[in-house]
C-alpha cells in the first residue's frame, strides 16, 4: 500500500507517466494535475507529501501555485520541487539560489529526478514560517512530518543504490554483448 503521496503538476502527460515510471511501485501514490488550478485543488484536499509543480501551465500557472504555497505556513511545510523545460523563466520571477525549494529542467532522467527530490527533502524543514500560525502535521491531516520526510528520504537513498546496481549490471551487459559482436 502506498504510504507517501506524490502530487506531480504539469500540463505534460508523457512527464506525469515518465515521474509515474521512474518512483518504486507500491511506495507511493502518485496524483496528478493537468493545470495549475486541478494542482492548487489536490494540495489543498489531498495533503500531499510532496508536490512537484511545472512552472508553465494553463489555467493557473506554476508561478501562481507556487505564491499560493508561499501564502499559507501550512503548504510551505511541503516539499517542493520545481520544473521547467526553461530555467531562466523561473529565475526571472524567484532568483537563485533556491533556498527552500528544489529545482529541476526537463527533460530529466531518473537519477536527476532521485537527487531532486532529495534535495527538495531536504530544503524543506529549514523553511522559516512567513506568517504565524499553527503548522501542519499528519495529525491535522497537514503536510509531511518529520517522521515522513525521514523514511522518504531513506526509501529515496534505497533507490539511489537500487539505481546504481541496475547501471552497474547494465554495463556488464553491455560488455559481454560487445565482447559477443567482437
């Protein structure tokens, strides 16, 4: 059973499948949003554990969704990770570095994708509340807790070496087919 959502934002559904294709089955439950106001939606009835949000959409862009996350103390406690075909579209309106948030260009592979999400993990928790007031928690039905972050974070490093263990037998059979050809 899925045990951490993931809120994938983007007006692309080959980037929606390939997000879908590239996390571990059965460890996440993967929503998604064709536009920014169907995304602004999920995050705020569906609690997500993390949302990745593509800066250019229709309806409501990710510039949008992202100043209505920045509003509220409870959905700036969600990690973020940010995606763009065009980076300096996003740094024209959020310079760098990005301090609470991660960023990703597209297309990206599964690796990049991995860090990405560590990284957005990570950034996450040293985020400063802009206004006060009561923070989310799984309790309250909020965003991630500690104790989420921390074995999401841990099921990310597991498929980080899962990865690496992949790539290491795929050069092996690399090799032996071009030692087969040779």
């Amino acid at each position: 059973m899925a045990t951490h959502k993931i809120l994938v934002i983007d007006d692309s559904r080959v980037i929606r499948m390939r997000v879908r294709e590239m996390l571990p089955a059965g460890n996440f439950e993967v929503l998604e949003a064709k536009d920014g106001l169907e995304g602004l939606n999920f995050i705020q009835n569906e609690s997500p554990n993390l949302i990745m949000l593509d800066f250019l959409l229709p309806k409501m862009s990710g510039w949008e969704v992202f100043q209505k996350i920045q509003e509220s103390p409870q959905l700036q406690t969600i990690p973020l990770l940010l995606m763009s075909g065009r980076k300096e579209e996003v740094t024209e309106k959020i310079p760098e570095p990005f301090g609470h948030f991660a960023f990703i260009e597209k297309p990206f592979e599964k690796k990049e994708l991995v860090e990405s999400i560590k990284e957005a993990m990570r950034k996450a928790p040293r985020r400063p509340a802009t206004v006060s007031g009561p923070v989310a928690t799984p309790a309250t039905g909020g965003g991630a807790g500690a104790e989420e972050v921390a074995a999401l974070t841990q099921k990310v490093e597991s498929l980080q070496k899962e990865v690496n263990g992949l790539k290491k037998q795929m050069g092996q059979l690399v090799a032996f087919i071009k030692q087969r050809l040779s």
